[in-house]
C-alpha cells in the first residue's frame, strides 16, 4: 500500500492530500529513510511522522483498504510519542 493512503486509512493523518504534501516535505520516514507518497509500506515497517513541534513513530500491524473509523488504530502500534 502506498505510504500516503496507509497514513490516510489508519487515521495518523486525516486526509490523504494532507499525508501527500507531508510526505514531499520530508515529514515521513519509512525504516528510517525519506518517504514519497507513493512508497510501499508493509507490515512491520516503522513509520516516523513528523509534526509541528512533535514526532511520532509506529510500527504497521496491519495493511487494509478499508478500515472503520473505531478499528483504523488496530492498523499500528505507537512505538514512541514525543
């Protein structure tokens, strides 16, 4: 799955022109290296996301096209929150 759409379905951002534009302004890592929109993420991978003053990373659990609102945080777990 791409690693804009991923963010999008489990809800870290909320839109997924919004996780396009963070991921051309180097704002996502994928296992550590500079993430495009169109990169694949798969289960397992970190992904860093980086925000205003903050940062958080997440390790993918699970990839789904579609995902309920109350189940997209099944998709990961938060590895670190600063």
């Amino acid at each position: 799955m791409r690693a804009d759409k991923f963010l999008k379905v489990s809800r870290i951002i909320k839109r997924r022109t919004v996780a396009k534009e963070a991921c051309e302004t180097d704002r996502i890592m994928i296992n550590g290296k500079q993430a495009k929109p169109s990169s694949e993420v798969k289960v397992g991978d970190i992904l860093t996301v980086k925000f205003g003053t903050g940062e958080i990373s997440v390790r993918i659990k699970e990839i789904a096209e579609h995902v309920p609102k109350n189940d997209a945080s099944n998709l990961y777990e938060i590895i670190s929150n600063e």
